[in-house]
C-alpha cells in the first residue's frame, strides 16, 4: 500500500471540501423544489417540499362523500404516497451521485 504524502494529501482534502461544498449545494437545491402528488382522476393534491414538508393539500370537491369518508383518506395517502416517491426519486438522483463508487 502506497503512503499518500504532503501536496497529495492537501490535494486530496482540497477535493474532498469541494466535494463537501457542492453536496450541500444540491441538497439544499433538491430541499427548495416543489413535488405534488396526485391521487387518481387528480381528486387530491398534495404538494411537498423536498425536504419532505407539506406547503399544500388540493382537494376536489367531488372527493368529498359524507357517506364515504374512507375513500378521501384513501386519495389522500395516495396523492401523499405519490409525492414522497417523487421526492425519494430526485434525492436519490440527485444525491446518489455522491455516494456512488464509495461502497455504500
């Protein structure tokens, strides 16, 4: 095993805190986009931002039946569902990049 020395190891850490610089630089991008989520038929709505935190809930009147309330709920999660894969999708593609080739 070779033993990395001076100007390596500066050149090393130099990139490491580019690196580090540029990470939070996209997350802080991917925590500042909007994603909604849709139920069928778009009868609910839910928008997130990428940080996970609800900003809006859009719900169609026609949702709503007093008779049953189980399938507002349904649409709800599912719009909620819909929105987080949305996100889990772009954290990964965005953030995966880092974490590629590092063995994790």
């Amino acid at each position: 095993m070779k033993i990395m020395m001076g100007g390596n190891m500066q050149n090393i850490m130099r990139q490491a805190q580019k690196m580090q610089k540029q990470m939070k630089a996209d997350q802080e991008k991917l925590e500042a986009q909007t994603f909604t989520g849709s139920a069928p038929d778009d009868m609910v709505k839910a928008t997130f931002t990428g940080d996970h935190k609800m900003t809006d809930l859009v719900v169609n009147p026609d949702a709503i039946d007093p008779d049953d309330p189980d399938m507002l709920a349904d649409m709800v999660l599912a719009a909620v569902n819909d929105a987080m894969t949305q996100i889990d999708t772009a954290t990964d593609s965005t953030m995966g990049k880092y974490s590629r080739g590092l063995g994790m």
